[in-house]
C-alpha cells in the first residue's frame, strides 16, 4: 500500500512545478470533457489554450484581461497569506468602478491631466471603503469576514444596477441602463496602437514589483506570512491580528477598486450593469495558481486571461456556453490543489506488515 | 387571508433549499470540516434534476440525480481536503466555480425548457381544514422530507453513538484517531451526506420553485446557507428556523411592492444579503459564546500518522 | 514460561522518517505485575505502547498476549483482548460529557445501559469521584486523567498502560493515584507504566525496562537501583548537576500588583490578583500543575493580551497596555511553552525565525525594511552558541527535533541578553546534557543582573534552579518564598490550591 509521509523540507522544484503539470492534467481532463459533449476534443482544446498566442490582437486582448486579474489578485494574496479570506473582490472591484466613474461623470467634459489620476484615487478609495466594511464587522464583531464580502458583492452589483437605472443614467441615452460614456480625459490611454490594450497594464506590473518588495523585504509581508502560518506565533511577534486583517483588507479592497475603476475607464468607457464578469473570483484562481507568489500571479493572470479569451472563441466557433471558462478556471484549481500536497508530503510505497494477524 | 396564506406557502417554497443545504452543511461542520463549496453542489443538483426530470419525466429519477450529482461533487472536494489535505478554503471555492461552470455547460441544451411543478400532497382530510390546511397538510413532498431530516439529523446527532461520534471527530480529530475512529471515514460520510443534501435544495429551485433552467439560479443561496448554519450555532432547530427566516425575507420583498409601497426592485433585492451580513453580525458578536458553539476542529486540516 | 506471562513481546521494530523508534524491542508482563517503561524523552516509549494499543503497527516483531498472537490493527481491537490506555495527552472531547467521552473510548458492546450509574459506581470504588454529567471543558486536569482512567476500568481491563501519569498531578493526587494502581494489581491487573520519574518507579514498580535510542539497553528490579543508577542507565553516561546558586538580589525588574484577568477562552483559567516582583539576580522559579493559568499568565505577563496598565511594571515603568514589541524594547524576552506555532513558526527557516522576535534588539528592521543579513547572521550565531543539531540555517523550524528547537528558542531569547527573561518549560523534551546546559545559561544570565521567571511544571528543575519559589493554583499565585525554606508536602498542597496567606482572603 502507499502512504503519504511529512517531508522534511518542502520541494520547492515541485512547488513550482506544480502549476505546470495541474495545466497539463486540465488539458488532459478538457480533451475528455469535449468528447464526452461530443465536441472535437483536439479542435477545442486548440481554440481555447493555443491559438490566441498566435495573433497580435488575441496577445493585446490578453493583456487587457490580464490587467485586473494580476491587480486584484496582488492584493488578495496578502490576505490569503495571512488566513484573512476576502472573497468579495467582486464587490469591491465594482465599487471602485461606481466611485471613480461617479468622478468621471461629475467632471463630464471637464479636460485636465489630473481627472484620470483622481479617478483612480476614488476608485482605490471606494474599493477600500467597500472591504472596510467586512474589516470593521470582523475586528469588531467577530464576523466571518469570507460571508460578509460575498454578500456584499451581491449588493455592490445591485448598487450599480440602481445608480445606471436612475441618477448615474445617460440622459441622452434612450433610457438604456447605461452611463454616458466616458470624454477623452477620463479614458485610459492606449498602450498599443490600434488594439485595446491600455496602459492599465503597466499598473498591474508597478503592482507586482512593489508586492515582490514588501514580501520579501518588508515587515508587513513578513507579518501576513507568520500570521496565516500560525496565529499564536505571530501574536509571540507582536503583531496586532486586527491591524493585519485591516491592512489586508484595505490593499485587496484598493487594488479590487483600481482594477474596477481602470476596467470602466479602459476598454468598456461607461459604466454598464454587465460590468462585473467575475474577475474578482477568477482572481481568486490566479492567487492560487501563482502560489501566493507575485511573478506566479503574473504568470497565472495570463494563463487565466487565457482561458477567458479561448472560452470567447470557443463560444462563437463551436457554440459552447461562455461558462465552460468557469469549468476550466474550476478544474485548475482542483488539479493544482490536488497536486499540491506532494509539495509537502511524498508517497511511499509500505511493505505489508510482517506481524501476524489476531487470533 | 388568502394573500396571507399565499405569503406563508410562498416562504415555505423559499425556504425549502435552505433547509436542504443548511442542515447537509451543519453535519459537515459538525464533523469539523468547512465545505464552502455548496452553491457549486446545489446548481448542479439544479441542474441534474432538471436534466433526468425533463428527459425522464420523472420527479423522483430527477431528485435521486440531484442527490448523486451533488454527493459526488462532494465526495471531489472529499478527496482533495481530506486524503489530499487541500485547502478546504480553496476547494470550497473551486467546487462553486466548478460547479456553476459545469451546470452551464449541461444547462445549454436545457435553456428555456421547463417542467411542470411538482405536485402538492394532500393529506387526507386535513388538507380541507381552512387555512392550517393548506398551510401544513398540503405541500409537495420534498418539503416534508426537509422536515423529516431536520428532525432525523437532530436525532442523530444528540441520540446515536454514529452521532456522537461524528461530534467527537470534529471537537478534536486527534484525540479520536487516539481512540481509533477513522476521522477520514466519518468526515466523508458527513460530506456525502452533505452533498445530497444541497443536490436536493438545488434541485428543489429547478423543480419547484421555479420550474425551468436558468444559469447561475442559486443566486447565492449556497452561501446564505453556509450564514444559516452560523446563526443556527450548529443546531438542527435552530437551521430550520433560520431557513425560513431568511425565505421570509425573500418573500416579503417580493411582496413588499404589491403592497404598493415604492421602492426600487434593486434596493429590496439586496434585503435578504443585507439581513445575512446582519444576523451574522449578531451572532458572532460574543466571541467566547462563538467559540462554544462551534466545533473545535473546524476547517483544520488532519493528518493522521500510523 | 508462557503461562506465568501476560504480554509477550519480542522484536519490536518501528521505523519513522529519519528516525528508527524502535529497534528490536522486546520483554514481558506478568499478570499482577507493575513494569515500568523508562526512558528520556525520544527514546521509543510512546511510540512502544502505541503499538501494544493498536494505534500504530509495527514494521517487524510480534506480540503475544495471554499466550496467543496478539497484533491489534485499531484500539478497539486491543480494548477487546482487556488492553486499557492512558494517554499522555489526553484523548478527551472537551465540549462533551463525562459520560460521552467514556462511550466514546469504549466498544459499542462494552457501552451498558446504565453508564452514568456505572461511572458513579466505578469511579468511587477506587478513590477517583466523577460526575458523569459534566462536560471535560469544566474539568481539572488531574479531573480529566480520572476520566481517562475510569474509562478503561469500566471495561475490566486485564492490562492497563499509563504514559506519563503524573505529569499532570499534584503530590497529594499522585498519592491517590498509585494506591488505586496497587489495588488494580492486587486485583490481578497488570500495569505498563510509563515514566522518567525515576523515584516514582522506585515506589511504585515491581520490574523496569529502560529504553535508550529506541533500544532495551537494561531490565532492573528498581527497588533495588538508586535514582542515579537507573538515570545512568538511561542515558548511557554519567550525570553532572549545576552547582546550587545564592546570589545577591538587586531591583525589582518586573513588578506584578493586582494583576487579574478573565480567560477569552471558555475553558481557559482565570487570573485572580497575582502579585509578586522578580530582582535583578533573581530566578522565580512557579510550579503547578497543567492548566492551573500558566500559559495565561504568561501571555499577560509579555503583552499577547493587554491588563491594566499598573498591574505590571518593568524597571518602575506601567506596560499594562504596551504590546510585545514595546516590552521587548524595554528589555523583556520570552520563551512560550509550545515551540512550533507560538515560539517558532513551522513552515519557516530558523534564520526568518530569528526576525519574529529579535528584530528590534538586534536591528533587522529599519522603518519596515528587513536586513535579512543581520537575521542570517544571528541565525547563525543562536546555531553555534547552542549546539543546535540542524542542517542549516535554512531548514524550516518543524524539522529539527524538539529539543534542538528548544535549544533555538531558548538561544534566540538568551543571546539577546534580556534584562527580563520568561520561560515556560524550559526543559520539556531536552535530553539531560542539553538541559543542563540550559539551566547553566539561565544562571548565568541571572547572574549577570536579569530577573528571570521560569514557569515548570517539573518541580525537581525549579528546587535546582530557582532562588525564589511560587506556587500558580486555579489562576492565584501564592506568595514567593527562598528555595529550600518550603518541603514537597507544603508544595503539594499549594499545588492543590490551598494558599497560605494571600490566596484564602480572596477565595
């Protein structure tokens, strides 16, 4: 029979290997999916993880999905380092996106170089004002901070849906549930001409660099990986629980709201009730995927904008629902956590015992 | 009267789910085992038992679906949290993307179709009594069959040794697996029961409440569920109460705008989230009593060395 | 040979990752008799009567018992053939009943109708009174060994093993609990009893095997043995004591007054005006059994829970509501009595381990930036001052054996040179060398002008260190007095929580 054993060091080659080999079985696991629907199995597979690599405006379309995964998932990972689970990314990235699109529209036709800027400051500021809610509820009361962000997610999205309905509506819009669409100096630019792909992508990297430096050198990222280790020893530490479930809180919801706000004002220009599409879940994925690790979640953004971009495809050349994203997206992350435990533990093969049975 | 009536019967309908998933998630907890996965086990029991109803014709081939449909994503996320020590934070939330993902892509066929109801059981005589009638004697039969497991789970929890056993493995699995219970065994048990449990809530929306398939049509009752157990403080009782609370909630903003008070859909559509975060609030607020009522071993993972 | 012997063993041999538990193992129990399993820490004898108990199964060697082949594949299998267990730690359910933990612990057939009534009955025939409607979280924990003990006697055990009994017990409780073992044994029960106790076997046993690095290395008569020639015999070397200190006391460095506090846990204890002053020079040393608010005590005492701000004092100075960084700037160390998750993160390498609590004495951290060359390089330094056996400073902390983590932690703490030191079981799971030479250190340090508190459950450690003694009873602290000046009687009964003085005002 075999055994999982403890190892005494953890494998970091297999830790980094695992994503690789947790693609390779959802592949593997896609091939049997579509021929058990009666789809080509090679065709869809193809569609889905290979051919947007091969054209330029398949590689800037990634980079536009790319952006707020790698954003939102930067600063949930902080979080899930430390055991604070906000799970309402969701509600937060569509917060910041009511805040800094409510700048936007209340400066409509206003120029000036500072209106994107104070848009993105709002949009980190109503992200965060969002995750205060679960950081108050929790350092205060206690409350499972997991179902109070994802029940405000619901809300945020109903929020959104009243303000385009009524006050935040385009009064020349024929009454669609739509806002005005952004003028120039509220639209982020174009990173690369003709596509759009923004310059939003170069935030989500400034974010990488940064968190890469507070991991590794700083004390906070230090304090989130002793509290999600063990909560005693970081207390042995000094470090205040509630202040760390506050600074998680504070960077997951701000940089949800950046991603929310620099997806209204980049390549949708308004604010829509479609605007949320998930990317606050899907993020979830990609912080798991890039092992909690900066440059991994910006290897795993891409994967997981991969996905969204081949789901599309899919959609329209083999008429599957846009959800089968969301079963690749689940299957990743089964796969990967499935694999992971031989990070950590190794399988032995155990001789049968030589004792003879009981009576 | 009649409009009262129908409120009532509608709050039953409403709640029906939650106590499905509510009280299959209170004997996972008990165990000490946090499955965040139920909305993606209870859309795909909506779906499985849409799918076999629709392509069967019938009601029960379609709930016993729900249930195994349900039980197998849970014996998944079994596999990984326990055998495999997964994160049972992560799987959780992999099962519910899983599952939405899957049911969608099951559900496309099945987009637009719909059923009949399901019928109500008339009891006998005590159907026709005025307004108890209709009230207690005249629902379809899952939702005796909730009642019954409420009571059937509270049973077996304070009165069985197989329940007092389960509630050992999840106040210390270490002292268990000391003794010589397989905490593993009794985990999955608890989990697979789980699992049926939100297959069936699942299949209830799909096949009663509203009968037809829609995607994403748990709406995040899986998770209100995972609140309810929360509230109940890991009691039988005091889940079924709190389902029919929060259906209460749900019904009565539906309701609330035929009264002809002018509110906008999305303000009363946010009440029963709004009531979840604030029930939560108050029942975690004491933090000893919290730590009481919970199992101890909750959500920690357990690896036993022989 | 076979009749006149109960359990048979021969061969014995259990292997672990890195470490060979039990090599060869082998020796016999007669019916009746009381046979002592000795050994240090680490030396096979847990994981021995986790075989006999079915808990673990042998790589090689058999079993025999009552004459037959004997190879239980579960406890219950064992609880059948009439093998009852004590564990060390106990394998109790702390928000069930007495009554439950006791069903629990025993076979489904075994469980009669009237359990309560037969816990009573049981319970009080042999001196252990219980109340089989309690639950475990209300109860002591010399309470709970009851439970543990009279689970197994319900089912008329014909061999009962008990590891390490009387960790957990007053003098008075471990009086009461030998007379009940002896009437076992008179009764025809055999005894596997599992110590490092040596004058305990001595009174107690009728045969000892002493187990050394997973081995037998002797079979002795321990009535005839002294202490030293058994402890000898477990360690395979002579035994050195440090010398007995009598410094000259300077300051008071920390200063207790009025100190109370409520336990967030629902089971926890709660601190009940503790009041005491440790000297510079001093050693405190505070003894108790498990549970009595030790750990409590020292969590208020370094700041992981904050008390009002007058209650203490370190060098004149109120810290009630400062945390532990800013004690720890004020001269503080502290050394917790769990290692891995509190005085030491698992998962991590002993040099990140350093920065958790030597960032700010030794200078790791300017302004948030860490200077992970000053943690290496202190990393490094703990490792060699203190002989710490690891691969390097890289290897995470959850693989270095327990008392080489301790060594880590007592160094990291130490090497600070603290003006404050607290230490929770200094000694708990160290071979005998390297607990000595952490008694020697802790001298030192006191000698050098710190006020050191040391919180034992090991009374023979504090009578040898300590220059001041306390006894912790349910939350209360009794009032200090000289090494020497009190006997084990007196200690014994403070233990069992009747104060002299200060304690009987309040309760």
């Amino acid at each position: 029979m075999y055994r999982l054993e403890p190892r005494k060091e953890i494998s970091y080659l297999l830790l980094y290997l695992t994503p690789v080999f947790a693609i390779v079985l959802t592949i593997l696991a896609g091939l049997v999916l579509f021929t058990l629907i009666g789809k080509p199995p090679l065709q869809a597979i193809s569609i889905i993880f290979f051919e947007p690599l091969g054209d330029l405006y398949a590689v800037s379309e990634m980079l536009v999905k790319a952006t707020p995964l790698i954003l939102i998932a930067i600063g949930l990972s902080f979080g899930f380092r430390a055991g604070v689970w906000n799970i309402g990314a969701e509600g937060q990235f569509v917060a910041g996106a009511i805040a800094g699109g409510s700048v936007a529209l209340g400066l409509y036709e206003v120029e000036g170089f500072w209106v994107l800027p104070l848009m993105c400051l709002a949009g980190i500021l109503g992200g965060m004002a969002w995750a205060a809610i679960p950081a108050f509820l929790r350092t205060r009361f206690n409350a499972n901070e997991i179902l109070v962000s994802l029940m405000l997610t619901y809300v945020a999205i109903l929020i959104l849906s009243l303000l385009v309905h009524g006050p935040l509506m385009d009064p020349d819009g024929m009454n669609f549930p739509e806002s005005r669409i952004f003028h120039d100096a509220a639209v982020v630019p174009i990173l690369i001409e003709g596509t759009r792909a923004h310059v939003g992508f170069l935030a989500a990297l400034v974010a990488v660099a940064a968190a890469w430096f507070v991991l590794s050198r700083h004390i906070f990222g230090f304090q989130t990986k002793v509290m999600g280790s063990s909560p005693r020893a970081a207390r042995f530490g000094g470090f205040i629980e509630n202040k760390i479930i506050w600074k998680c809180l504070m960077l997951s919801g701000g940089l949800a709201g950046l991603a929310g706000l620099i997806e209204t004002a980049g390549p949708v220009g308004q604010l829509v009730p479609s605007l949320p599409v998930g990317y606050g879940f899907t993020a979830i994925i990609v912080v798991f995927l890039g092992r909690l690790n900066p440059v991994g979640i910006l290897l795993a953004g891409f994967v997981m904008a991969l996905t969204y971009i081949g789901g599309e495809t899919a959609q329209i050349e083999l008429n599957l629902p846009k959800a089968v994203t969301g079963v690749f997206q689940g299957m990743f992350l089964f796969f990967l956590l499935g694999i992971d435990v031989f990070t950590k533990y190794r399988l032995r093969h155990i001789k049968p015992s030589k004792t003879v049975a009981g009576e | 009267m009649d409009l009262t009536i129908l409120i009532l019967q509608g709050i039953i309908v409403a709640a029906t789910p939650l106590v499905f998933a509510a009280i299959g998630e209170l004997v996972v907890e008990r165990a000490g085992v946090l499955n965040l996965g139920i909305e993606g086990m209870m859309i795909l029991g909506a779906i499985a038992g849409f799918a076999v109803t629709y392509d069967t014709g019938s009601f029960l081939a379609g709930v016993i679906a729900a249930a195994f449909a349900g039980a197998i994503a849970a014996l998944l996320f079994g596999v990984l949290t326990q055998v495999l020590m997964a994160n049972q934070v992560a799987t959780g939330l992999a099962l519910t993307i899983f599952g939405l993902g899957i049911a969608a892509l099951w559900g496309q066929a099945y987009s637009g179709a719909s059923t009949d109801a399901l019928d109500a059981i008339h009891i006998y005589l005590l159907s026709d009594i005025p307004i108890i009638g209709p009230l207690l004697f005249s629902h379809d039969p899952l939702v005796y069959l909730s009642i019954i497991l409420v009571v059937g789970v509270s049973w077996f929890l304070n009165k069985t040794r197989a329940g007092l056993i389960l509630r050992a493995v999840g106040d210390n699995h270490d002292a268990a697996h000391a003794i010589g219970y397989s905490v593993v065994g009794v985990r999955m048990m608890a989990l697979i029961f789980g699992g049926m449990c939100a297959g069936i809530g699942g299949a209830y929306l799909s096949l009663v409440q509203t009968p037809l398939w829609v995607e994403n049509m748990t709406a995040g009752r899986g998770w209100i569920a995972l609140a309810i157990v929360v509230f109940a403080a890991w009691r039988p009782g005091w889940a079924l109460l709190g389902a029919y609370l929060f259906g209460g909630v749900t019904v009565i903003q539906l309701h609330i705008q035929g009264f002809g008070v002018d509110i906008d859909a999305q303000l009363l559509s946010m009440l029963p989230y709004i009531v979840t975060i604030v029930v939560l609030v108050v029942i975690s607020r004491d933090k000893i009593r919290a730590k009481l009522n919970a199992p101890a071993c909750l959500g920690k993972p357990f690896f036993g060395s022989s | 040979m076979i009749e006149h012997t109960l359990l048979h063993i021969s061969g014995i041999t259990k292997r672990f990752p890195g470490v060979l538990a039990n090599d060869r193992v082998g020796f016999s129990i007669a019916p009746g008799e009381i046979h002592a399993l000795v050994g240090e820490n680490g030396a096979g004898k847990s994981t021995l009567v986790k075989i006999i108990y079915g808990v673990m199964h042998p790589d090689a060697g058999e079993m025999h018992f009552g004459g037959a082949p004997y190879a239980p594949a579960r406890p219950s299998e064992a609880r059948a053939h009439g093998v009852g267990m004590v564990f060390q730690h106990f394998s109790l359910f702390e928000s069930l009943s007495v009554a439950e933990n006791v069903a629990l612990g025993m076979n489904k057939e075994a469980v009669g109708e009237n359990l309560d009534q037969q816990i009573i009955e049981v319970s009080e025939s042999y001196g252990l009174p219980l109340d089989p409607t309690r639950l475990i979280g209300s109860l002591s924990v010399g309470e709970r060994q009851r439970v543990e003990i009279v689970r197994c006697l319900l089912q008329n055990p014909r061999l009962l093993i008990m590891d390490e009994p009387t960790s957990v017990l007053t003098p008075q409780e471990v009086e009461i609990l030998f007379k009940t073992l002896r009437q076992l044994s008179s009764e025809g029960c055999s005894i596997l009893y599992i110590s490092h106790k040596l004058d305990e076997i001595r009174v107690l046993c009728d045969r000892a095997t002493v187990l050394r690095g997973g081995k037998v290395v002797g079979e002795c008569d321990p009535t005839r043995e002294t202490a030293r020639s058994i402890a000898e015999m477990m360690i395979g070397g002579a035994l050195e004591l440090p010398e007995p200190q009598k410094p000259d006391l300077g300051e008071e460095r920390l200063t207790v007054t009025g100190l109370s506090k409520e336990s967030d846990d629902p089971f926890g204890v709660n601190l009940d005006k503790i009041s005491f002053a440790v000297r510079a020079g001093e050693i405190l040393g505070v003894a108790g059994v498990a549970g009595n608010g030790q750990v409590e005590l020292m969590e208020v005492l370094i700041g992981e829970v904050l008390s009002d701000n007058d209650t203490i004092k370190i060098d004149g100075m109120a810290v009630g509501h400062t945390n532990p960084t800013q004690r720890r700037e004020r001269g503080m160390c502290s050394v917790p009595e769990e290692r891995l998750g509190h005085g030491a993160v698992p998962d991590m390498s002993l040099w990140e381990n350093t920065i958790l609590s030597a960032r700010s004495h030794k200078g790791m951290e300017n302004n948030g930036i860490l200077d992970l060359g000053v943690a290496q390089g202190f990393g490094r330094e703990i490792v060699d001052e203190f002989d710490v056996k690891a691969a390097g400073i890289a290897s995470v902390a959850s693989s270095l054996s327990g008392g080489n983590l301790q060594k880590f932690i007592v160094g990291r703490e130490i090497l600070q040179t603290p003006t404050i030191l607290i230490i929770l079981q200094p000694t708990w799971g160290v071979d005998a060398a390297a607990a000595a030479d952490i008694h020697r250190s802790l001298q030192d340090l006191a000698k050098g002008g710190a006020a050191i508190l040391v919180i034992s459950q090991d009374l023979d450690e504090l009578m040898l260190i300590s220059t001041n003694f306390a006894v912790i009873s349910e939350g209360k602290l009794s009032d200090p007095l000289p090494t020497g000046s009190i006997s084990i009687e007196e200690i014994g009964l403070l233990m069992g929580g009747v104060h002299s003085s200060a304690g009987k005002e309040v309760a």
